[in-house]
C-alpha cells in the first residue's frame, strides 16, 4: 500500500498538469476580440500609406498577434472595448484616432463596427466621401472628423444616427447643403460644420432642441437670419454671406457668444440684442449695419464684455450710452465712419474696466480726452487716421492722422 502512494501521487499530479494545460490552450488561441471587428482595423491600417505612420503613433502599437481588447499598456492605443459579463466576444467601442497626419482612405468596412459610440479622426488626412456605411453605426453619439480631406455631401447617413450628441465636421471639403432632416437629431448638443464648402439656405433647426453650440462659419451659405434653437448658447455664422436684419436673435435668450462677422447684415443693432440676459461676447464686424440701437443700461443686467462692431458702416457720433454698460471691457468701432468729438464720458472708462478700445480709421475730430493719456499704460486704444489732434510724441497717436483734405472732404460730405 505504501508503494501505491506515491504512485497515486504520481498520477494525480500528472493529470492535474495535463488538464492545466488543456484548459488553457483555447485561451492562447481563441481571440477574445470579435474577428469582424479586429478584421476592420486590419483594413483602416491597411487603407493608409504607411509612411504617414510614424513610430510614435498609435497605429504602430496595433501588433495584431495580440488580442486588441486584451491588451495592456502601450498597444492598440486609440481604441476602447466592451467588458461582457458573459462568455461573448469583445467589441470595439470608441475608435479615436490621435491627429498625426495618418494619409489614406477611411475602409468602408468602418460600418462593420456597430457597438461603436465614438468615432474620431480628428487632424489627419483621411480623403474622398465618407463612407456611406456609416448608416450601420446606429450607436454613434460622437463623430468628429476635424481638419482631414473628406469631399462630397455631408454624409446621408448622419440624420438617421439618433443617438448622436456631438458632431464636428469642420475643416473639410463637405459641399452642398445642410440635410433638412438633421433636426430629427434630438438628442444633439454639439454641431460644427465651419469651414467646408457648403451652400445654401439653412434649414429650419429648431428640431435640435437640446443644442448649444453651432458653428456655420467659413462657408457660403445665405438668406435671411436663420430659425434657430432657442436653447442655443454659442452661435458662429462668420464669414458666409447672410444678409437682412438681425432681430430674430432676441429669441435666443441663453447665448453667451454670437459671432455673424463677415456678412452682409444690415440695418440696426437693437437694444435688444445687448441687453440679451447671458450675452458675453458678440461680433458684428464686417457687415453693413448703420446704427446702434442703444438706451441708459444704467440698473440693466447685461453681462457684455466685448462687443466688435469693426468695419460697419456706423457714421454720427460716437454711442455714449455704450458706457453704461458695466461689464463691457473691450470695445471695437475701428473703420467706420463716425465723426465729431471722442465723448469725455469715454474719458472715464479707460482701465475701469475697459481694457481695450479701437476707434482707429474713422472721422473723429477735435482733441484727445485728457484721461486717455493718463491711463496710457493701462489699457489698449487706437486712434490712427482719424481727424483728431493728436500730437506724434503721444504712444496713443502712433500711425498718425488723415490729412487735412481727407477730413474736409468728409466734412464737406456732412458726416
């Protein structure tokens, strides 16, 4: 009997080490990752010209002898997994690219991805239309292909994405116009479709209810001041070619930043737009206004800090009431075509608390406000060609004044 211990022992460890073994084979060999899913980045890698994959990238790290979503550390960075509580196959979750210059086109086989929430590809030059098997990624809630070399229309498939949240297009080659449909997108808080090639009128918004960031700027888009959400809270429509009034701003009670530069907006500024309840920053440079609608903002709670009404075609006197305004600490009225004396209430204003005021190329006249000169040091002011008597040894008189000509010409005018 003793002799048969040993041997027992024998057996029973062999066979404890023979099935360990067994056992873990599979998981040596058996990717935890879903092969279509692993198969789609073979051919995003594969899609791009491998010189723009430098060894500091992410793509370098994909070693596909490894599991993807098995991986720790420093391999096939720039991708996020599901963790299933049962015995199923991983799936990619967020695809999100560092912006290295990566050259090529985006594989078709994208849309083979569909547990993915994020997707972003943001600075490098991925080229052509989009894929249109983006209509599979039904769980998208954040696209983001910023500053790469997409072309076509925006993609089709966008409005039937209904959980997306944020979408950056910007800085493409996108052309046509907006999808009407894309205000089924409700769920959308975040939209950007700045500097691309895009034409048109835009669509009625309102739709996007939840949005608070729209950016249109840098394309060629026109009409009148479109319908927007009302919820918005930033709002860049600069450099397109919007004509009209602006009064329909009034509605958007929650901005914070309104940019329309570059345009072509006429008529007034309202009141009502500057007294806007969360109104920090607004730009109406570049556009054809003539007046500035302004009252008493004494005891009015208007949070404006800059307003730039640069390149108009503003002509009187300066606004005076423009110092009620008690948050206000950077002012623009530069190349315009106001005329007379510079108010001695604009005196008073310089480093408390306005920090920065361009009245250059315009027709004011007469003298400087002694308390310009005093506070010199501690504010920004332009005064370049105007009409103003304004001595060259004084800093703030720098780039000098019209000639005489210039200014009877205007005068002569009337203003």
């Amino acid at each position: 009997m003793a002799r048969l211990l040993p041997s027992l022992f024998s057996l029973s460890f062999h066979y404890v080490i023979v099935t360990t073994v067994f056992i873990s084979i599979p998981r040596l060999t058996h990717s935890l990752t879903l092969d279509a899913d692993i198969e789609v980045l073979r051919a995003l890698k594969r899609g791009l010209d491998p010189n723009s994959i430098s060894p500091t990238s992410y793509l370098n790290t994909w070693d596909f002898d490894l599991d993807p979503c098995q991986v720790m550390g420093g391999q096939f960075l720039g991708i996020l997994c599901t963790n299933p509580l049962d015995n199923s196959s991983q799936r990619i979750t967020a695809l999100d690219l560092d912006g290295i210059g990566y050259d090529g086109f985006l594989t078709p086989s994208i849309g083979n991805l569909t547990e993915l929430t994020i997707l972003s590809l943001d600075k490098n030059k991925f080229r052509g239309p989009f894929p249109g098997t983006l209509s599979n990624l039904k769980k998208l809630t954040r696209l983001s292909l910023v500053d790469n070399y997409f072309t076509g229309p925006i993609p089709r498939a966008i409005p039937s994405l209904n959980n997306l949240e944020y979408i950056d297009l910007s800085g493409n080659s996108f052309s046509g116009s907006i999808p009407t449909n894309i205000s089924g997108l409700r769920s959308l808080t975040y939209l950007s479709l700045s500097n691309n090639g895009l034409a048109g009128k835009i669509p009625d918004l309102r739709g996007l209810w939840q949005l608070q960031t729209l950016d249109l700027g840098t394309n060629q888009f026109h009409g009148n001041f479109p319908i927007f959400p009302v919820r918005l809270r930033s709002l860049s429509l600069s450099h397109n070619l919007f004509s009209g009034h602006i009064s329909p701003v009034k509605r958007l009670t929650h901005l914070r930043r309104l940019d329309i530069s570059d345009n072509r907006f006429s008529d007034t500024i309202s009141k009502d737009i500057l007294l806007l309840p969360r109104l920090v920053h607004l730009n109406v440079s570049l556009n054809r206004f003539t007046a500035i609608e302004t009252v008493n903002f004494f005891g009015e709670e208007t949070p404006l800090e800059v307003l730039d009404a640069e390149n108009n075609h503003f002509h009187g006197n300066l606004p005076v009431n423009l110092v009620t305004i008690r948050n206000l600490s950077t002012l623009n009225l530069a190349h315009n075509l106001f005329s007379g004396p510079i108010p001695s209430e604009y005196g008073d204003k310089p480093g408390q608390p306005w920090r920065a005021l361009y009245l250059d190329n315009n027709f004011l006249s007469g003298n400087l406000p002694p308390e310009f000169i005093r506070h010199a040091t501690r504010v920004t002011i332009s005064l370049a060609n105007n009409c103003l008597r304004c001595p060259r040894a004084i800093p703030l008189c720098r780039g000098g004044q019209r000639s005489a000509s210039e200014c009877g010409e205007k005068n002569n005018r009337g203003g």
